[in-house]
C-alpha cells in the first residue's frame, strides 16, 4: 500500500515513467497516458478519494525524484501523469452521477406511475429512503413554467425541506414541470412547510396536497389525487394558494355520474341560454353570488354592478329558471348544477 489507504496498483510503472522522462526529456505517450486515465477510473470505482490518490502521486514522484538537473522535465511529467490520472478520475465519477440520476428518475418514474412490479418497487424505493409498507402523501406545486431537476427553484426548495426536517424519508424531485414532495403520511408538517416554500418560490404557485394512502401503491393514488386537485382549483378557479384533496371530496363525488350531472345542468340552466348575451354573465352571476355567500353587496362589487342590477340578474335568472337563488328551497340545486356547469366547462362545452 502507499500514503496509507491507496493500493499501489493505482501508481503501476508512474516511477519508471519519470525516470525514463527525466532521462531523455520527452512527453509522455499516448499509450502511457491513456494508461494513467484507465488507472484514475479504476481508482474512482473503487470508491478512493481524489486528494488522497493526487496526494500519493506526488509522495511517489518524491521518492523517484530523478537527478539535480533534470527537475523541470520530471515536474512536466508529474503535471502531466496526475492530469491525465484525475481526467479519468472525474470521467468515470461523472459517470456514475449519470447512472446513480438515470437510476433515480426510473425509480420515479415508476413510482408515479405504477408501471413496475409492487414487490420490486418497494426493494427499490429503500435505496431512495422510502418505505413504501408505510402510508405516504405528495404534494405537488405548480408554477409559472416548467422545473427540472437541478433548476434553481426546486434547489431552493430542497435546501428549505431538508435544513428543517433533515432525514425524514422525504423524496423531493420534480415530474412533468412540477415540483413534487413525497413524504410518510404522519408527517403532514413536511408537506405544509413544503407547500410554504414551493409557494414563496415559484413566486405565487398552487400547491394540491393528495390525502396519505397505504401501501406500495399509495405513492401513486395520492399523487393523482394531487393532479386532479390542481385541474378542479383551474376548472372551479379556487384562489387558495395551498388545496388538500380531503377538502374538494365533494366535486369527484358530484362528477363521478358525468351524465347525470349534464343533466341538471342543462335541465337547471339551459334556459339561460335564450336570455340576451347568452347565458355566461347569468352563470357569472351565480357563481359570485354563491361564492360570497349569497351576500348581494359584495356580489355586486365583484362583479362591478349596482346592488340593483345584480337584483335584476338575479330575477331574470328566477324568470327563466323558475328556481329562485335567495330561496333556500332552491338555492341547493342552483349551486350544485353551477358547480356541474364550471367542472363540465359549459356553456363552452357542448354537453
């Protein structure tokens, strides 16, 4: 062994090659830097440390140190060898970053997908500090544009998860453009500081938290739970920064019968479609209203009227519908058919 811990296999023929340098003055050859490369990535595999082999090189080249005279050649030659040495180094660790990233993003891929046999995935997920026996959340940010791993922002987010939880089986990475947050489904303060960070750094991005579900597969059912969240908040236009899944059960309930949600729609608000301008600013209408609580002042003010022209929308509405919006009889299947009308996309959509 040489300088302590480095097999001497690494530094084979480096004496010989100074000598013979320092003797004629020449470079070193193709053949015999090639040779330091392939001794630098077998180094790099075995899992020894850059400073400790550079350090060993040059206690080598100490202890062959050529004749007074020849110093200048001998130290190209040490320059040269240690180069071509740490270049094959970095080569193969290089490599082995690609592998280690190309093996992660497998591992998510199938992860998210379900594509991979459960037994297997949940071997696999050890390696990435998950325990797929275990019940898991996601959460997933979206933001302004689209994120890969390594861009500035999911870094920052990162660095905010991991310096206040530090190891807590978490998976941060991102999918499709998204920041996404995998922890155990007990630790919901992971995901709510995660939602905090992801928010502040995709300056203002909406964050969906799917409710924590068992087992291997429970990574993937929360995470579509999340997506759909984030397509409902776009579709119902919820300002909420921070949605959770368990609190808009209610919408996949109401659209899990699609027709018979058409129905009431179209049975409840399809008259309004004769009403002057078409029946949009009519839904509009509702739709604020409803969403103040039926508060006519502030429904008027978001929706920039006077109080007595919402008074008028709101009884032509009774006048065509023949269902009364501030009767509480009615008010129940207004709503529910104005919900079906935004998640159904219609009067856009043809139903």
């Amino acid at each position: 062994m040489t300088n302590g811990e480095i097999p001497e296999r690494y530094l084979d023929g480096y004496d010989r090659i100074l000598a013979d340098v320092s003797a004629t003055g020449r470079r070193l050859t193709r053949d015999e830097l090639a040779s330091r490369r392939a001794l630098g990535e077998q180094a790099a595999e075995a899992g020894h440390g850059l400073r400790a082999l550079i350090s060993a090189h040059l206690t080598a080249a100490r202890t062959a140190w050529p004749s007074p005279g020849s110093g200048d050649g001998a130290l190209a030659a040490v320059q040269q060898a240690v180069d071509a040495f740490a270049e094959g180094f970095e080569r193969a660790q290089l490599l082995a970053v690609r592998q280690e990233e190309a093996a992660r993003r497998e591992f998510i891929d199938d992860l998210l997908y379900g594509r991979s046999d459960l037994g297997r995935l949940a071997e696999r997920a050890e390696r990435f500090g998950l325990r797929l026996s275990h019940a898991h959340a996601v959460a997933v940010a979206q933001g302004p544009t689209a994120y890969e791993e390594g861009d500035p922002v999911p870094r920052q987010v990162e660095r905010a998860v991991n310096a206040r939880f530090g190891d807590r089986n978490v998976l941060l990475t991102t999918k499709d453009g998204r920041l996404l947050c995998v922890a155990p489904g007990h630790q919901g303060e992971v995901l709510t500081h995660f939602a905090k960070q992801a928010h502040a750094a995709t300056d203002g991005g909406r964050i969906a938290i799917g409710r924590p579900q068992p087992g291997p597969g429970g990574v993937v059912q929360s995470y579509e739970e999340a997506l759909n969240t984030l397509e409902l908040a776009e579709r119902l236009g919820l300002e909420d920064p921070v949605l959770r899944a368990v609190d808009l059960l209610v919408y996949p309930v109401l659209t899990r019968d699609r027709q018979a949600m058409a129905d009431l729609v179209l049975d409840t608000l399809g008259p309004l479609t004769s009403a002057r301008g078409g029946a949009q600013p009519l839904l509009d209408t509702l739709t604020t209203y409803f969403d103040t609580g039926c508060v006519a002042a502030e429904s008027a003010r978001r929706l920039s009227l006077s109080v007595r022209a919402l008074t008028y929308r709101l009884e032509r509405i009774h006048q065509l519908t023949g269902a009364n919006a501030a009767d509480p009889a009615h008010r129940y299947m207004l709503q529910t058919a104005v919900i079906g009308a935004r998640l159904l996309d219609w009067p856009a959509t043809d139903l």
